[in-house]
C-alpha cells in the first residue's frame, strides 16, 4: 500500500468511468490520491468531482495534470483513440510519467500502446482486471500485468490500492494475454452452469437445491454462486455486459489463432453469445447465457 507521503504527492488520472472505473477511481480518493478525471458519461464525473476529484475536458489535459495516468475503456479501438488520438494521452504525458492501462484490449493493441510511450520516455503497463463491479467497489481486483519490471514496480502500490492480487505476468501485453485465458474460463464455465441448471429443471430436479449440492463439491466456483443464482432468480441486470464479453472472446480467439492454436469450445461459446445478442440481449449480464439453454 502506498505511504501517505507518496499518494499525497502523486496525482493519478483516471479515464473512463463506468461500471469499473467509477470504483476504482473513488478508492483512488479514499487511499489519499489527488485525482483529475475524465469520461464520457456526466454522472460519474459530477460523483466522482463531488468526493473531491478534479475534472479535466479531454485526455490529453488529464495527463498534462498527472503523474499517474488510468484508463479504463471498452476496446482497442477506444484506447487506441483515447490514448494515441488528436488530444489523447500521449500528447499530454511528460516523460518519466506512468501510463497504466487497465482496460481488456487485444494483446498486439497494448504492444503497440507501450511502445508508443517508450518513445516518448513514459513507462507503461497493461493491467487488465478480473473479478466484476463488486470486487472493483471492495479493491478486491485481481489484477494481470503486463509490463517491464521497474515499470509494474512503479505501478504496484497503486495496483494494490485496487486489487488483492497483483501477478506480473511478463513481457508488454502479457496481461492482456492473461485476461483474454480468464475471459476463456469464466465464458466456458457459464455455459457448464448454464447447461447444468437447465438440465436440472427439465429433469424434474429442484435447480436451486441442485446449485446447493454442486456448491459443496468439485462443482462448486464464484461463478456458481454468483451467476447461478443470477440465473435462478432471472436477473441478468448487469454486471458485465454479454456484449462486452463477446467482444473478449473475440480477443482470445484472435491470438488463438495467431499462435495456430484450435479454441473449439471458446468458438462456440462465443456463437451462443451471438445467438443472444441477435435476440437483444446483448446489454443484460453475461449470465444471460442461461437463456439459451430453453425448452421448445
């Protein structure tokens, strides 16, 4: 955790509130960090102004004020864009600043981020998040990096203001690598729930008395507790949007297939998400997913 000497002293930029940066940002605050923001929505700037953060007009003047800067975006290309763009961050960030990207972006995406600030004499990492909006509100993220070592060394007192593991994975783009492997898991792992629930209620079974039973076993996960009772109850208000999950796997399938590698099951995976989008589910919870899975 940071001294409070050194978060007095540091100003970190946050770019992007949403559903994860609007946390994130306040824990910032909370941890004794000035704070300058910037997003496109009014009401989380207006929160976040009213805790005591700063708001600057546009990227580049949030890293003109910041020793530290955040993003947390959608995508490659919003990062591309916020970052490298006319008025982006790399036109405001001094050298020997620090540029932490903690949004979920293809892997060549954050190569190209961090090179862009090596030439500019700006340290950057990629650090993208696991663990959804409660672990973002608690600072109980996981956390994936990506980055050179005195890099991610600069960049760990702030990670752990906002997550209770932080693992350096390797190399520039590394973490996002990592992410794109946890997004293949937790997609895969709400299909098997998914499946396991509708099973249970087209069986004859009670499938909250079924989720109990599998809690107890080799069955049991986070995803069975939280998004099997999601799934129970028919509440898919988000969370984390299936659309923006989709676009993760899309990631993963990317750099499958730059390294040659068959994902069979992430690939449908991702066409049963494409089902549901088409249906207009594209901006429920990832849980959605239990929708498929219905009686005719």
């Amino acid at each position: 955790m940071p001294s409070d000497a050194h978060a007095a002293n540091t100003t970190i930029g946050v770019i992007g509130l949403g559903i994860m940066g609007r946390p994130m940002a306040l824990n910032l605050l909370a941890a004794g960090y000035p704070v300058v923001v910037h997003s496109r929505s009014r009401p989380p700037v207006e929160e976040l102004v009213s805790a005591g953060a700063h708001e600057a007009d546009s990227p580049r003047a949030v890293a003109e004020r910041s020793d530290v800067i955040i993003t947390m975006l959608p995508d490659s290309p919003d990062v591309e864009a916020v970052v490298l763009g006319p008025g982006g961050v790399i036109e405001g960030a001094r050298a020997g600043a620090l540029f932490i990207d903690m949004s979920t972006i293809a892997p060549a995406t954050a190569r190209a981020v961090h090179a862009a600030f090596a030439a500019a004499g700006v340290d950057a990492v990629d650090a993208p998040v696991s663990g959804g909006e409660p672990a973002a509100k608690s600072g109980e993220l996981s956390i994936m990096v990506g980055g050179d070592e005195p890099a991610v060394a600069r960049a760990r007192p702030i990670l752990e203001v906002l997550g209770a593991r932080i693992t350096h994975i390797g190399p520039p783009g590394t973490g996002q690598v990592a992410k794109a492997a946890n997004q293949i898991v937790v997609a895969l792992t709400l299909q098997a729930v998914a499946e396991a629930l509708a099973l249970a209620q087209e069986a004859g079974a009670d499938p909250a008395r079924v989720r109990e039973a599998l809690l107890g076993g080799y069955a049991g996960s986070k995803i069975l507790e939280v998004h099997g009772q999601r799934m129970l109850e028919g509440s898919f208000t988000p969370g984390f949007r299936l659309e923006l999950h989709r676009k993760d796997l899309g990631i993963a399938l990317a750099a499958a297939d730059e390294a040659g590698l068959p994902l069979g099951a992430t690939i449908q995976a991702a066409e049963l998400m494409d089902v549901l989008i088409a249906e207009g589910h594209g901006d429920a919870d990832h849980s959605v997913l239990r929708r498929w899975y219905r009686a005719d």
